[in-house]
C-alpha cells in the first residue's frame, strides 16, 4: 500500500509536522527523504530494506559508499546520491559546530566528528586538531597517510604545523583500517615523541584517539596513556 493511502496521522511527513522529527523512527526519516518507494513497496518499506542492508545501523549507512548505497533494490545511483549529499552536509554541519564552540568541553562531538572523518578510510591517516588557547578548532589537518598497516610521522612537521597555525594545543588521532582500536607500543612511543616535542614549542597534547570501524574512538587520555 503507497504511503498515501495510509490514514493521514500515520503518515511520516504528517507526523512529522505534527509532533516534530524526534517522534519517527529511523525508517520513517528516511521515508521521508526518499519520497516514493517501488512496484510493492512503500518508502517507509523501502527504507527498511536499505537499514537491514547495513545491519540496521545509522553509522554503517552512513560509511556506505555511493556502489553499496545504489546496489540496494530500489535505490539506484539518484538516490544514492542523494543520500550521500545529505550524509556529506552532515559531517560539514558537525565540522562547522565544532570550530564555533569550546572543542575540548564537548569531547563526544571530537568522537563523533573524527569517526565520520576516519572510520572508513582503507588507508592509516594520522590527523591533528590544532585548538588556539581557548580550544577552538583553528584547523584540521590530515598530516600523514601510509599503508594498511603503519603510517610515518615525522616529529618536526608536526612541530613546524603546529607553529605555523600557531596552535596552544592538539588532538591527534589516527585510524585503524584493521577495526581494531587498542594502541600498539608504537602508538605509545609516537606518542610520547609528539608530546615531548611539542612541549618544546609550547603546544599541549589534549589527546589522541585511535579510530577503529564503528565502535566509539579510543581515547589515550582516558586509558592514562598521555
């Protein structure tokens, strides 16, 4: 049955003007944003079927790249366009609230941003988020990027970063592609190199997160790693 023949109240776009977005499901949002279904299926039915397609996770369909997205039946290159547009202006949206607020009072948004930024990437990529003396984001720069398994940081383009951004502090963060957050001993050691070094000049090391699939960042200030 098309959504239109639904009883109005049960409709998703009527329910969402009535009682505002945080009452429909994930399903039903998406419903929403893909407007129309196909032969036999409904957009809220649609929408079920692209969620069960990635286990039933937001954060999965999100990674989804453009060929997964549109090899779900009823999607197709449009829609899954579409979705990744929208997906996009997101993590822009997350990036901007991020720059306009006190980064370091609001670690879950750093979570949050660094995973939509890292999480799926097939390569190690070592990242800095450089704060001014207030932890404001001044700028996010991906430093360093290597093979599957190991990327080469080099100290004194960290420093000479950090200088010419002249930044008071930083989280660094990096990916495992392997899915694995825990540290190695040589994400200890760079470390400890990265916060002596930049001690020097004056920049304090906040934190450094280690990004791994879709499970929460690791953070080395919490486990007493800094």
């Amino acid at each position: 049955m098309a959504i239109t023949d639904w009883p109005e109240g049960e409709r998703p776009r009527e329910r969402l003007l009535a009682h505002g977005p945080a009452a429909l499901s994930n399903a039903e949002l998406l419903a929403i944003y893909l407007r129309v279904g196909i032969r036999g299926k409904s957009a809220v039915d649609l929408a079920r079927d692209l969620l069960q397609r990635f286990d039933g996770r937001l954060s999965t369909l999100l990674d989804a790249s453009l060929e997964e997205l549109a090899s779900v039946s009823g999607i197709g290159q449009a829609k899954a366009a579409q979705l990744k547009a929208s997906f996009e202006l997101a993590r822009r949206a997350l990036a901007q609230e991020m720059s306009a607020r006190d980064t370091f009072s609001s670690p879950g948004k750093v979570r949050d941003w660094l995973r939509l930024k890292l999480a799926t990437r097939p390569n190690e990529v070592f990242m800095a988020l450089w704060l001014d003396a207030q932890n404001r984001l001044l700028k996010a720069d991906e430093l360093f990027t290597g093979t599957l398994t190991q990327t080469s940081v080099y100290p004194r383009e960290v420093v000479k970063t950090a200088l010419s951004h002249n930044a008071a502090a930083v989280i660094l963060a990096h990916n495992h592609p392997s899915g694995v957050a825990d540290p190695s001993r040589a994400d200890e050691m760079l470390t400890r190199v990265l916060k002596e070094a930049l001690a020097m000049v004056d920049v304090k090391v906040l934190d450094h997160f280690i990004v791994a699939g879709n499970t929460p960042p690791l953070s080395f200030a919490e486990r007493g790693l800094l």
